[in-house]
C-alpha cells in the first residue's frame, strides 16, 4: 500500500513551504499566510527525477538585439506608464483596491486595441458576457470588436487561445477566479494561482500574444496570491487612487521593458476613465495666486514634469499679533522631527 504523502503548507506572502501549519511564517514574519499545499506520491516524483535531462544550447553574450516591438494601446497614460506600449508575448499584472478601475481600464483598452484591427480576447471569471455588454455600453465603446467570454477553467482557455492564430492580446480578469483541474484545491488559493498562472504564461510565450493578469489585493494593499506570481510575470501594474475621488494613478512596480518611475493619470468619470494628460494644471486648480505660507514645487516623474503646491500652516502669536510660521510634520503623530523643528514650533 503506498505510503500518504505527508502535508505542506505555503506562505501566501513570501511562498516559503513549511512542514506543519505555524500561525507566523519565519521567512517573512506575516501571521496567518499559510495555506495547505497538495503533495505528489513519492512513486511519482521519483519518476520523474530518473528521467535523464537533455544538454541545453549556449549562446555567447554578444549579439545583435533589436528593441521589442510595441503594440500601441489606443491610452496614452497607459502606453507611458508600461513603457511605450504592450510587447508581444509579454506578461502584465494589474492590481488594485476592489472599486478602483482595473476592469474599467482593460476593458477600454482592449476596446481601442480591437478598433486598431488587433483581436483581443477578454476572459472574465467574475462577471457574465451579459454584464460585460453593460459597462461597454456605459463607457461608449460596445461597437468595438471585442471577443468575450465568462469562463474559469484555464485548460479551455489555453486551447481558445491556441486555436486561434492571430491573437494578439488576451485580457484575464482575474487570476484569482481561474481553476486548473489537475490541482486539488479552490480557486484563489496559493497553488491555484501559481499553476494557473504558470500555465497561462507559458502559453503566451508559445503563441507569442501579449498577456493582461488582473489581481486582486489584500487589505494591506499587497497583490493577493503567492510572492512568486509577481517574479513570473514581465510588468507589475498598480492602479492606486481614492475611490471617493475622481483621479486614479497607475504606476509600475516591475517592468522588464521599460522604466518604473514614469506614471500614469486618470480621472473617473461617467463615461469610464480619461486621461489626464497635464497633471500639474489638476494639482494647481485651486492655486488662488501667491498667498502667503504657499509655495510651487517642480518635480519630475519620469520624464515628465509634475508641478505641486507645498502649504505651510499659519497661526497669530500671542502679545504683537504677528504670524509665525509652525511645523506639525515629520513623525506620525504631529510631532516635531529633531530637536531644533521642536524649539521652532514651541516658539
């Protein structure tokens, strides 16, 4: 009778694999990131091992090498920000608060992609192809010609992308929703995620199709899923911003294809997101001339100049009545940051 594999668990943080559950992983100190890992019989991994491996070609280091080729998004922010625009058989991970834009984003993107003349896939395992129809109407776009489909199962999904030769984009909203067969756990779970998207990635690299991965994130703002997930994939997207508020920024963490300080503006409206192509007159709007206590900082993000106002609080002093200057900054808390910002604020 063959022996039960003995269980493993991994960290859904740093993907460190423990022996027994523990409710703080020692690799990366998180407290409740372990999740129960499927084990293979020991026949079969032995097995596997007494295959002999086959001698892989070297090359030298010198070559010539040609620039990547882009695929213009049709969004200008989006093209800054990812370095120029989507490179074929790459990999791009988005990730964002629930409610920031990600879906609304993509979807307007693949729209523009499709009315360029490139077919686009857009995969959706959290919405129906009904709702997806919905949103294209509210932003405008439900004429483009945008193939969609609502389905988790990514073996199907391969084989729809592999059966149809000129496609040039697949959008996966998301990769926490996606469920491979072979892996004896839940959609969402750290080696779902992991074999899923491993899956998905070597078939864009075989096909050659540029890949969009929508992740979610934990309430630490962290991507949800295994470490290793941000490692495999080419781009690391965020799209930050307040969902009271109308603007959103996306900034790259990762982009083995272009720079990761150069960002990207939104604002939110009615009709879906619209670029924000001069930042410094939206952080400027409520200027109101030069006011005393009020200055204009020029900072650069990227290659792009970004202008901000820096205030400074003023209060009347006791006895002449004139106004002093205070600082209330530095340390959480309100405190002063050293020594003499102390006497300066105490006067």
């Amino acid at each position: 009778m063959a022996k039960k594999p003995a269980r493993q668990y991994g960290c859904t943080a740093c993907g460190t694999v423990h022996a027994k559950w523990v409710g703080q992983c020692d690799a990366c100190q998180e407290w409740n990131t372990l999740e129960e890992l499927p084990v293979e019989p020991l026949a079969a991994s032995s097995a596997a091992r007494s295959v002999p491996g086959r001698r892989v070609k070297l090359e030298a280091l010198q070559g010539v090498v040609q620039p990547p080729p882009r695929v213009r998004s049709g969004i200008a922010e989006l093209d800054r920000a990812l370095g120029g625009g989507l490179v074929p058989a790459s990999v791009v991970l988005v990730g964002g608060d629930p409610g920031i834009g990600k879906s609304t984003l993509l979807l307007q993107a693949a729209s523009r992609l499709a009315e360029q003349g490139e077919r686009v896939l857009y995969i959706s395992g959290e919405e129906a192809v009904d709702q997806i129809r919905l949103r294209a109407r509210r932003l405008g776009v439900e004429g483009a010609k945008l193939e969609l489909a609502a389905s988790i199962n990514v073996a199907d999904i391969i084989a729809t992308a592999e059966a149809e030769a000129d496609v040039r984009v697949v959008v996966i909203d998301s990769i926490q929703t996606m469920w491979l067969e072979t892996v004896e756990s839940a959609p969402g779970t750290v080696s779902q995620v992991r074999a899923c998207a491993f899956e998905l990635i070597r078939a864009a690299k075989r096909r050659g199709f540029c890949l969009i991965l929508v992740g979610h994130v934990t309430k630490e703002g962290a991507l949800a899923g295994p470490r290793v997930l941000e490692h495999m994939v080419d781009a690391v997207m965020y799209f930050e911003g307040d969902r009271g508020h109308q603007f959103r920024i996306l900034r790259a963490a990762k982009n083995r294809y272009g720079a990761t300080d150069e960002i990207g503006v939104f604002a939110m409206t009615d009709r879906g997101l619209e670029e924000v192509s001069n930042p410094s007159a939206l952080f400027l709007a409520e200027r109101r001339g030069n006011i005393a206590g009020s200055a204009v900082f020029a900072g650069l993000e990227g290659s792009r100049p970004v202008l901000l106002e820096v205030q400074a609080l003023l209060s009347p002093k006791g006895g002449d009545g004139a106004p002093r200057r205070a600082w209330w900054g530095g340390i959480a808390g309100g405190w002063p940051c050293c020594w003499p910002c102390w006497k300066h604020a105490a006067g």
